[in-house]
C-alpha cells in the first residue's frame, strides 16, 4: 500500500494526469496519481484512442474503394466488426500497459479509487487519507445530453459510440464537431446509414467557413445526410430503435449518439468542502500558472477553460508541476494550440479563422491553395483538399492555418511551430519544401498570402 503522504498528487490519470504525473516525478517530487476507472482515463479507454482506431479502419476500408483509380481491381470491403473491436481493445491494451509501465519506471504510485479533496493538501481515496504538498486535479469530462433528452437505452454518448457491440443499420449523430463528425464519418465508410445533424448553419461550425463547406461536401460524397441549422427533439428510445423528429420530419435510428458538447467531472470532487472558485462557465477558475483559488492545489484539462483536447491537458499538467517545482512557467496561447479532427476528409487548424481575423481589426491577408496544385494532391490522389493561411499584412504576421484533406492533422504542425518560433507566412514561403510532397501546398499557401504563388 502507498505511504500516505506526498509531494504531488494527481487525481485522473488521462493524458493531462499521467502526463503531469511522470513530470513531478522527474522534478524530483514523490508521486501518485489515482484513478477511479482505467489507467490512461477516458481518452485512451474510451475516447480518443478507441476513436481513431475505428477510423483507420475505415480509412482502409475507403481505400480499398478507390483501388481502381490506381489500377488494382478488388470487390467491395467486407466489415468485420467483431474484428474491429477486437482490433480496438488490443490497441487500448497495448496503450493502456503502456502508461501503466511509464508510471512504474518513473515511481509514481498508482491508487486506484475515488479521489476527493477533504481539505488543502488533504485527499481521500476510500476510506483512506493522503496528504500532499501539492496536489493536481485531472478529472476530465463527462457528456452532456441536448435539452429535453437524456442518456440511456440506444440514446448513447460518444464513447460508447465507439464500443458498440455490433455494426448497426442506421446512426443519428446530433452534433457535427470534431467528435460528432469523426463518429458520422467513421460509420459512413463502414457502411452504415448516416443522418449528421446540427444547430449552428455548417457543419465544423468552430472551423473557418471554407474548411466547413468542403467538409459538409466531403461528407455527402460518403453517403451521409447532412443537416445544418436543425434542432433535434421528442427523442425517444424504445426496444432497437430511437425515434426522433427534426424540423416538420420524422426520423428512426437504431442509435442516436449525442454529441453535442461535455462538462467538467467535478461531482463528488470535494472542491466546496476545499473552498476552490470556479469561474461563470462552471469551469474551476484558475490563472497562467493553472494555479486554483487554493494555495497548493491546480486544475487542468476539461475542468479549466481551453479548448477540451488530450496535448492541451498534458501541457497544462506539465506547467503546473513546473510551477509548484518553482520553476518560471509562461500561460498557454489557447488559440495556438493545433486542432485536429480525423473525420475524413482530415481537418486541421490553428489560431484565427478569416472571420475572426477580421473582427479583430487585423489587415487580413489570406492565402489559399488546393492539394492539386502541388505534384503529391494529383500522385496520391488528393487534388480536392486546401490550405488556407491567415495573416495580418503589416509585419507578415501568421495569424491562424486551416488545413482540409489527406494528412491535414500532421500538416498543421509546421505552421503551430513557425508561429511558436516568431516566424510568418513570408518565412514559410521561403522555406525549402521536399518534393514531392503535400507539405508543398503548405509552402504554396505561405507564397500567395505573400502574393506570389508558384503554382496555383
């Protein structure tokens, strides 16, 4: 049984908790982490892991449709789901004994159960007490269902969506965000029937208006109805099916995954009983540093405000440690953080959208360029996708990327760290690219919001 008394306590061990957990130990704090459910959290049991697994498989099954532009001659994809799944736990497995093993060598203590704070410096895990210097709230969050509809028979959230026992007929998937859109587009290819709805007026209604349309076009092409601008209601589940109805129509699925936002997992967390302040969102309030109102005790993640995502959390983690070790800490730029959503087509972004760029008065500049017009769009069968640059013309300053189309979420990285290193759009057109690559359009895109594209 762990000693119990600590330097650093971590409650949560998704990619934010372990994350800040290895780190404490290696700033020499003595360490543990407890988690209630799974090690690695929901992320990596439930959510984003599980997720992407899934959508490599329908990355492969679409692949095996376009065989026949490449000259190879394969009959349609058969899916077995079974496999599927067994494929998912084994990935989760791995991943899983994976951070288990990291926690091990770093000689963080795992403690398994219910974590609250009983006081500063004080948590309970049972019927047991632990006292630490520090300690690290990392609870992550949970779903939260539409107004007027609750969770429950085949009305599902986003992780089981990603656990469902058998490939089912039809889905209806209210909320097109990254989640929301990665679960229809996932499904689609795998044939089953999709209907995606959503509220706002476009689809990826947080990315720039010109990624969302080619998304929504996208997502048509696979075989899925697309609904913008519509509210859900009179869900109900009964036997296999969910009724629903959506505008003047009716609708029948045979699940129903809701998807439409989550809320921090503070229920239970003691945070009254230590007297920490949350913010007007229901976020718990904290400053640069993710220092909370209590001297001692931090927050990251979905419970702070940010972009809900797993790098967002496990930096945040990092900053915390470091700061609690008295090392000096900068706060992070929220808008610079890289966006990424592994529906197909990959959308990917960072910083400002056009729309915003221009609300805030900038001298907006804007350059734009599609996949085909670089050698790798037409070889490797991509010529639809785009990168659009945003920037303030003044000083060539980068102000956001979006990216849509084959390996969008691994292309974005290179303009977060030309912004990161004080670099603009003119540095990134002058940059030497290999060839042939997509990562040309990147530079192509940097070349016109300077204004001279090459090839375009």
């Amino acid at each position: 049984m762990p000693e119990s008394a600590y330097d650093v306590i971590v409650i949560g061990s998704g990619p934010g908790g372990y994350v800040t957990a290895i780190r404490a130990a290696q700033l020499g704090f003595k360490t543990a982490v407890v988690e209630k459910d799974k090690v690695g959290g929901r992320c990596l049991n439930y959510a984003c892991i599980p997720a992407k697994a899934v959508l490599r498989v329908a990355d492969v099954a679409s692949e095996i449709r376009e065989a026949g532009d490449f000259g190879i001659t394969v009959g349609e994809p058969s899916i077995d789901f079974g496999a599927v799944m067994e494929r998912r736990n084994r990935i989760v497995k791995t991943l899983t004994g994976g951070v288990a093993g990291l926690l091990k060598k770093n000689q963080v203590d795992y403690i398994e159960g219910f974590g609250s704070l009983t006081g500063p410096g004080s948590v309970r895990v049972g019927e047991q007490s632990f006292a630490a210097r520090f300690i690290v709230l990392a609870t992550g969050s949970v779903p939260r269902a539409i107004p007027g509809t609750s969770f429950g028979g085949r009305v599902i959230g986003t992780e089981e969506a990603w656990a469902l026992p058998e490939l089912p007929g039809s889905l209806a998937v209210i909320g097109s965000g990254a989640s929301g859109s990665e679960i229809a587009s996932a499904y689609a290819r795998l044939g089953v029937e999709v209907k995606l709805f959503e509220a706002l007026d476009r689809v990826l209604p947080s990315e720039d208006a010109d990624i969302s349309k080619l998304a929504e076009r996208g997502f048509k092409k696979q075989g899925m109805e697309v609904h913008t601008g519509t509210l859900v209601t009179d869900v109900v589940s009964s036997g296999e099916k969910v009724t629903f109805k959506y505008g003047e129509q009716s609708g029948e699925a045979d699940y129903v995954v809701i998807a439409a936002g989550r809320g921090p997992d503070i229920e239970g967390l003691g945070l009254d009983v230590a007297g920490v302040a949350m913010d007007e969102r229901g976020l718990i309030a904290v400053d640069g540093a993710l220092r909370t109102s209590v001297p001692g005790v931090y927050a990251i993640g979905d419970l702070v405000a940010g972009p809900a995502l797993a790098h967002k959390a496990s930096d945040e983690g990092v900053i915390a440690v470091e700061d609690a070790a008295g090392q000096a800490t900068h706060p992070i730029s929220y808008i610079d953080i890289p966006r990424a959503t592994f529906c197909t087509p990959n959308v990917a972004s960072f910083g400002l959208t056009e729309e915003q760029a221009r609300a805030q008065g900038h001298d907006v500049v804007v350059g734009k360029v599609q996949y085909g017009a670089v050698g790798a769009g037409t070889v490797y069968g991509d010529r639809t996708g785009l990168v659009k640059i945003i920037g303030d013309r003044k000083y060539g300053e980068l102000l956001g990327g979006h990216i849509i189309g084959a390996k969008a979420t691994e292309l974005i990285q290179e303009l977060v760290n030309a912004k990161l290193l004080e670099g603009g759009y003119p540095e990134v057109a002058r940059i030497i690219h290999g060839h042939p690559t997509l990562s040309e359009a990147v530079m192509e895109a940097a070349r016109a919001a300077d204004g001279w594209l090459i090839h375009g």
